[in-house]
C-alpha cells in the first residue's frame, strides 16, 4: 500500500489504483501550456517521497519525461516506484535514476 500515487494527468479512469493506495493525485491537469508544464509538476510533487509513494505516468509523453526528469534530479537518482497498468491490473517496479 503507498501513501499517495501521483499520476501524471487524468488521460483515463484510475479507480483500480484505490486498491494501492487511500490518495490519489494528479499532477498536472493536461491543459497546461507547454511553459506551464514544469512549474505544475514542481508545485505538484512537493510532497512526493520515493520511500512511501508511487508514479503512475500516464498521459503525454512530454509530461512523463519532465516528471522523471525533474524527480530525478530532485533524488539524486534514488530509486522511484513506478506503476503500469496492463491486462486490467497495475504492475509496480522501482526504477532507478541516471
């Protein structure tokens, strides 16, 4: 069970992460302009811990990288969780920054 799962925009319907987890956050609303992206995913993730959360990235594939990149530099490469959904399930796994 995490603390919170932080998906990366609402693209489609998350209701099988309520199994995981009590919180569930977005952290940009797909609407952003392309120069508002970074400072919604920075003001966003301000209470993400890799120790107690995960990341679910879906949506545009632009917001995905900004987010590993931008929590990556953040954690200096630590480990974060990272959850995909496939055959109607989500599959968790930790990745590791550069």
């Amino acid at each position: 069970m995490f603390r919170t799962i932080f998906v990366a925009e609402p693209s489609h319907d998350v209701s099988a992460l309520k199994e995981y987890t009590h919180d569930i956050r977005f952290i940009t609303t797909g609407y952003e302009s392309i120069d508002n992206v970074h400072d919604a995913i920075v003001k966003n993730l301000q209470e993400f811990d890799p120790d107690q959360d995960a990341l679910v990235p879906i949506g545009k594939v632009i917001t995905s990288l900004m987010i590993g990149a931008t929590l990556s530099k953040r954690f200096n490469g630590l480990p974060i969780t990272v959850g995909v959904y496939k055959d109607k399930a989500y599959t968790f796994c930790k990745l590791a920054g550069a």
